[in-house]
C-alpha cells in the first residue's frame, strides 16, 4: 500500500489544533502545512522535535500522531483507541521507522552488538503479527514487520530483528497469560521505544514456534522477543535462506488479508 494514502478520521478523533499567537515555526497551522508539503519526512521531525523544548512539546502533542497517521494509515486506524495511544505517540512513531539493535540476552547469544539505526522501508502486517500469538491468545490484535537482516562475524547466519505493536495491550488475552503465569519482568531489558519494563515471552512460554519461525524464516529454536508493558514487541532471530517454494507460500499467504502498511524513511 502507498504511504502516502491518510487515513480517514472522525473529527473527534482529530487532534486539537489551537490557535496560537506564535509566529513562523512555532505556529501549529503553519508547522502542520510544512510537514504536509514534505510528506511527514521523519528525519525532518526528529530534528525539529530536538531543537528546543517547545517543539518537543508541540511534537508529542500533535506532530509525531500526525506523522503516524499519514505514513501507516490502516495500522493507526486499527491500533487507535480515543486520540491516545498506550507509551505514546513519539515511541510508536520510533519503532514504525527504527531498527532499534540488538545485544545478547539470556536466551539468544550474539558475537557482537547490533546497533540500531533508521531503516529504508518496513512493512507491518498484521496476519503475519497471528503467526507469534500463542492459541489461547489469538483473538488479540498483533502488527509485526519483516525482520531486519544483519550480517555478523560468523557470515553463517544473519541475525534478523524485527519489531511489532499490540492493539489495546492492556486488554489483550497475551497481557492476562502473562499475568496469570505471574511471570517475572526481564531483569537487564528494557523496551527500546518507549523505556517501559519487559516480559520475555522465551520464559513466558508464549511463542508459537513453529508459525513465528515460518514468518521469519528462521528454525524454530532460533528466536526471542520482548513484549513490553505498553504492547510494543521487539525481538531477534537467525535467518536461513528460503527457498523459492516458501517465498511464494508466504506471498499467498498474506494475499488472503490486505492489511499490510509500507513505511519508507
């Protein structure tokens, strides 16, 4: 889908734009019409959000849910509930278009740290985001994207680090298994996006191995991912090549919904 498609809101859901008696950049209207004009170029906004505390303001307050509307119309028109969203607008935006790294946690060992950076294009889908639901937890909502290739030392396998977002985390079936299972944060690990605390899912007991590895096209012990206490999930995996075969089935497989959202940084 074209990035460039705005989603379609009810004006209630539309955030306040106030008058305001500031001139030039810090004037709300005229901000909104510049980065209109620029198609929401998030490098733009990252640095007009860190050139002083008014605009980092004015960009959590409107710009970066303006920014994520525009450039993921069907995944925000999905994940929104009310005009707010769970860890904020700003953490969403970071992981719709970062690649926030990895390191070696205790279930996934690594040579070498991964450092994050902005990547080119990402696609969120949120069929693909039901292959890493356990079954009791499939009726919750999940968006993850296609795994992000590392090379590493070892030139056997990349390392692949994808990303995702629940929809209304706080009600969602994975939340309550975890809670149930009273399972433990992850001592050492923090949401690369928005800083909140994280369970892993290893230890959690929760990923469906064998779908969420046929996602990413990795095997099925060779994988992990975080879920934090806002719904953002970040994780890593080994990637094996796939074959022609298994690149075609899982074409087919995400023509059956056309839910998917294309971001280009």
């Amino acid at each position: 889908m074209c990035v460039s498609e705005n989603m379609s809101e009810s004006p209630s859901q539309k955030p306040k734009v106030t008058g305001s008696s500031d001139s030039g950049i810090l004037n709300e209207r005229v901000l909104l019409l510049v980065f209109e004009s620029m198609k929401w170029d998030i490098h733009a906004l990252c640095h007009t959000s860190a050139a002083n505390r008014k605009l980092r303001a004015l960009a959590r307050r409107l710009l970066w849910r303006e920014l994520c509307a525009y450039r993921a119309p069907r995944m925000i028109s999905t994940l929104i509930e009310g005009s707010q969203i769970s860890g904020g607008w700003d953490a969403l935006a970071k992981l719709l278009f970062f690649c926030a790294g990895c390191e070696s946690t205790r279930h996934f060992k690594l040579s070498q740290l991964t450092s994050g950076h902005f990547v080119k294009s990402t696609r969120f889908s949120k069929t693909s985001g039901r292959s890493f639901l356990a079954k009791k937890c499939r009726g919750d909502v999940l968006y993850v994207s296609d795994p992000c290739e590392h090379p590493t030392v070892e030139k056997q396998y990349d390392v692949g680090i994808y990303r995702g977002v629940f929809r209304r985390f706080k009600k969602s079936r994975t939340r309550d298994c975890l809670i149930n299972r009273r399972v433990e944060f992850e001592e050492g690990v923090k949401c690369p996006y928005c800083g909140a605390r994280v369970w892993s899912m290893t230890a959690a007991r929760l990923i469906p191995r064998r779908s969420a590895a046929r996602r990413l096209g990795s095997s099925d012990d060779a994988l992990e991912y975080f879920v934090c206490l806002n719904g953002h999930l970040h994780g890593t995996c080994w990637l094996a090549p796939l074959s022609s075969d298994e690149d075609t089935d899982d074409c087919e497989d995400e023509d059956e919904e056309n839910d998917d959202d294309d971001m280009y940084s």
